[in-house]
C-alpha cells in the first residue's frame, strides 16, 4: 500500500518508538520488495529486498548473541561504507545492543582513545582496517573486546548464525528494546577539541526519523554520506524502512555523476559542497560548450513563465535534468552554511534543494526546509519531535539557538559535567548563533565558539562574512578569523576559470567593505594554492591556522 502524503509534503506516518519497530515493521511491510543495491568486496553489483536484508539481520544478530552479545553491550563498528556494515548496524539495534560507529577517517589514535573511554565488548571492522585492529589487540589500554572482521569472514558469520536461527534459537529476535534503552554512543567533537560520546536513546532516532519522514518524502535515492554519520541514519539508513523504498550504496562519492544517471535517482542527501559542485559544473560545461548564453535566454522564460504560473522548468532543462539521472527532483542539504544562490539557481532548474539543521546531540535533525514550506537562505522550521527558541536575543533577534524535544539526546557518555553544562533546565544549548524570522523559519548566524570578539566589544560572526564573501564568483572557499587583532580572510580561488582572479580579488573585498559596517571589514587578504584542509564531514578545519 502506498504512503499517504500529508500537508507539508511528507507521508502520513506513526511516530515509532524504538529502532527495532522501525526495522521490523518495515520489513514486514517491504516483503520482496528491492532495499538495497550495492557493490561488493570485488565491486560486483548486488541486490537485496527487504526480507533479503531481515534474513542477514536475523543471522548476524543471532551470531552475536551466540557470542554472547546479548544485549545492553558496546559493539564499535569501523569501516567503510558497505553493504555488511549496514547488516551489524541494524542487528546490533534490533538485538537491543548499543552500538558505537566510528568515523574511519580518524587517526587510529583518537579512534583508540574513543574504544578505550568507551569501553566496548566488541568491535567490527573490514579489511582495510586489519592493521590498524592489529595494533588495538597489542595496546594494553584496551578493553577486552571480541573483535569480528566483517569483509573476510562475515558469510562465516551468517551461516553460523542462521543455523542457529534454524535450531531455534530465539534470543535475538525476544530482545525487549524499549524506548527509553540506550541505543548509540557517537563520538563527535561538540565544543572542545576532545571528542565526546553522544548518547543517543531508541527513543531519540526513532522520533527524529519519524518526523523527517513526515516532513519529506521520496522515492528511490543514492546515498554516499558516511554511514557512521547521524545525518544517514535519518535520510537513508532508517527512512527506508519507514519510506520502504530502495537506495544504491554508493562506494564513494567520486563517481557521484556516472551513479546518478545509471540508478536515476527522485534525491538524495548531502552536504553543501555536493550541491555546489553539481551547480558550478552545469555552468562549466555550459560555458565550455558554447551554450551558457542559450543556458540564461532559457531561464529568463522559465522565470518568466513561472511568473505566470505555468512550469515548464524540467522541460526546458530536460539535458540538465538527464545527465543528473532524469529523475531527481530533490536534494535535503545539511551539515554546513550554503549559499542561497545554489537553493535558486537549482530551483530554478526544477530541483528542490531543501536545507536543513541538525547537530549529532539531536538525533540529528532540528529543522528543515520542505514542501509547500521553503524560503531561501533559512535552515527551515523546526521538526514535529522538537521545538527551538532564541536564548537572549539581541536588538535583531540574534542569539543562541536552543531546543528541546524527543529528538535530544540524553547525554554525554561519562561526563555528567559537560552534560549538566550543555542544557539550561530542560533546553539543550546548541552554541550556534541564529534568529527566529515571523513565520518561524531559522536563519543560521554561526558558532559560538568561532565569535570574533573586538576590542571595543563587538562580536562579528566569521560565518556570516564567509557566506558573503563566497558569493564572489571565483571564491571557491573562503575562511575569515582574528589575527593580530584584524579580520583575516583567507581564500582559495578558481584561478582556472578565472585567469585575473588574484589581481580582482582585493577590488572585490574593498567593495564589500564599503557595504559593511566598519567593525565587519576584512583587515587582510590572504590567498591559498590549495583547497583548506577538511574534517570527515567535508567542512572546513577551521583549527588548522
């Protein structure tokens, strides 16, 4: 039976309790139909349906607690994306497990200390982590752990745990998982350098998960977002099983294009730099084949008509449109600021960008833009498991953004401290910086932590001049900061397309400080040769001056 679509564009659906309802009803629901597609160890392509998916799921979760993970114990998981990764995910959930996924993008160092502080009974991992699993089993600090490698063994594995299944054995599937039980401990660096251990209850992803889908829907999608990452727990990893519709497991985000047009995907998640790399390459190509004057006669009609309210967008764009698959009508954009000019210009193409909030604490999602309920520029309104408020907002309506809801999470894994700082009464600080608009949508202002406070006391938002200042043309990233007492902005330019980029650059930033107010004047350029260094989600390391 098809999913009912309510007034803001998402399905009609409950609001789940626990992640194994989530996974066990919709498998159930999904039957035969295809989940999963995805490429194996030797990049064969394969298929699996949703009762497919449950088999595996019924069989390593069997195996574990064989193993004597039955229940309430730590399993980390390191790896890349992959089919197998996604099984343990799952059948450490469903099996009322607690699961620790961790960012394989980390030095072994800090992905050590995190298993240490943890203390986890058994860890996962694929091949390419073997050594690095090696020099854990040496490091006397660990905790003794049951270690499982889940790229050379892991049919072992299901067929050990599936003739248990068919023994008998019924301890996995008679786990009781209840809402309030400890579902994830992730590590993510919060408000100081050291990571902290976000602990994150059924409860808590369930009703985010819940509420995106109410929020949005789609049909079939590509996902390539770190699995480990909260964000796809949300946009792929659960939202399959409320949606019941099938995803390709992308094995990297390289052949993005030759992934688009061969699965034809209706959208996918992502963060900013995708979008703005599908945007900035549609106007390459244009101006490399001779056509970026057809490209703008065809959206002064587009436009116009719109005006008239007759769309005929996908049309016009129809080559646009094919060589992104033909079928995608929406990207759910998170994890960083994003232009509003990529939000219109994909609009303007017939593409919905959809910007959104979110923070690791909040199971992710906050707010988020949708349809029927957009405005460009904004990260949205708030999610029906939260709500949010501006703590002590200045004379334009700027202050610290809290929330408060289902979606929080419970806190900070061995450190009541930094939990008891992170929330004011009942209200979770975000430490971002944001307003509140009339109509409820929230613009993001920047972090806290990032304020550049002057010496006359004023605080500039080093986010808000980076927004501005990347709209320049040829500003392919930029990162402004204090040094010696100036606002620095440092830039890396597209000196390719623009030969002049670095005798303009100065002209164009004293014509920004002439629209700005004094005290948010750039004091000094400087220009990179290369792109700024990033974290594990694609962002700027602003911790690497």
């Amino acid at each position: 039976m098809a999913n009912k679509k309510n007034k803001t564009g998402g399905i009609t659906s409950p609001s789940y309790e626990t992640i194994k309802e989530i996974v066990v009803k919709g498998a159930e629901k999904g039957g035969d139909k295809r989940q999963f597609v995805f490429l194996d160890k030797n990049k064969n392509e394969c298929e699996r349906s949703f009762k497919q998916t449950w088999d595996e799921i019924s069989a390593i979760g069997t195996f574990f607690y064989k193993k004597g993970l039955d229940g309430k114990k730590k399993i980390a998981i390191i790896g890349e994306n992959c089919f197998e990764w996604m099984v343990v995910y799952y059948a450490t959930l469903v099996g009322g497990n607690i699961t620790v996924p961790m960012d394989c993008k980390l030095h072994s160092e800090d992905l050590a200390d995190q298993l240490i502080r943890c203390d986890c009974d058994a860890l996962i991992y694929t091949s390419k982590f073997t050594d690095m699993v090696e020099a854990f089993k040496a490091d006397k600090n660990m905790p003794e752990m049951l270690y499982f490698d889940i790229t050379n063994e892991y049919t072992e594995y299901i067929k050990e745990g599936k003739a248990a299944v068919d023994a008998g054995e019924k301890g996995f599937f008679n786990a009781e998982v209840k809402p309030e039980d400890l579902a994830c401990i992730a590590y993510t660096s919060g408000t100081t350098a050291k990571s902290k251990g976000v602990m994150l209850t059924h409860k808590n992803i369930a009703s985010n998960c819940s509420s995106a889908c109410r929020a949005h829907t789609g049909r079939h999608a590509i996902g390539f977002l770190p699995l480990n990452h909260t964000y796809a727990w949300v946009s792929a990893l659960f939202s399959s099983y409320i949606l019941t519709e099938w995803g390709y497991l992308c094995d990297g985000i390289g052949n993005i294009q030759g992934d688009l047009k061969k699965y034809h995907p209706y959208n996918f998640s992502g963060v900013p730099l995708v979008v703005e790399t599908i945007y900035d390459r549609i106007w390459k190509t244009a101006r490399k084949t001779g056509r970026e004057d057809i490209l703008k006669k065809g959206l002064k009609i587009s436009n116009f008509l719109m005006k008239l309210g007759i769309d005929r967008r996908r049309k016009i764009f129809k080559t646009i449109i094919d060589n992104l698959g033909g079928n995608l009508n929406m990207i759910v954009c998170g994890g960083a600021n994003l232009d509003p000019k990529y939000e219109k210009g994909m609009h303007d193409f017939g593409i919905e960008i959809y910007n959104g909030y979110g923070m690791t604490e909040c199971s992710p999602g906050i707010t988020c833009n949708r349809p029927g309920k957009c405005k460009f520029g904004s990260v949205g309104v708030p999610l029906d498991c939260c709500e949010i408020k501006i703590n002590n907002p200045d004379e334009d309506g700027v202050g610290e953004i809290y929330v408060k809801g289902t979606n929080v999470m419970a806190g900070y894994y061995g450190e009541p401290e930094a939990t008891a700082a992170a929330f004011d009464g009942e209200w979770f600080k975000t430490g971002d910086h944001g307003r509140i608009d009339k109509d409820g949508f929230l613009f993001m202002v920047g972090r806290k932590k990032n304020l550049i406070v002057l010496s006359n006391g004023k605080n500039v938002s080093p986010e808000e001049l980076e927004d501005k200042l990347s709209r320049i043309d040829y500003v392919k990233e930029v990162l402004v900061y204090e040094e010696d007492k100036r606002i620095v902005a440092e830039f890396f330019l597209d000196e390719e397309e623009y030969p002049d980029a670095r005798a303009r650059i100065k002209g164009d930033v004293d014509e920004f400080n002439r629209k700005m107010p004094l005290f948010k004047n750039i004091g000094k350029i400087k220009i990179r040769d290369e792109e700024f260094p990033k974290t594990t989600t694609l962002k700027i390391a602003r911790k690497y001056n």
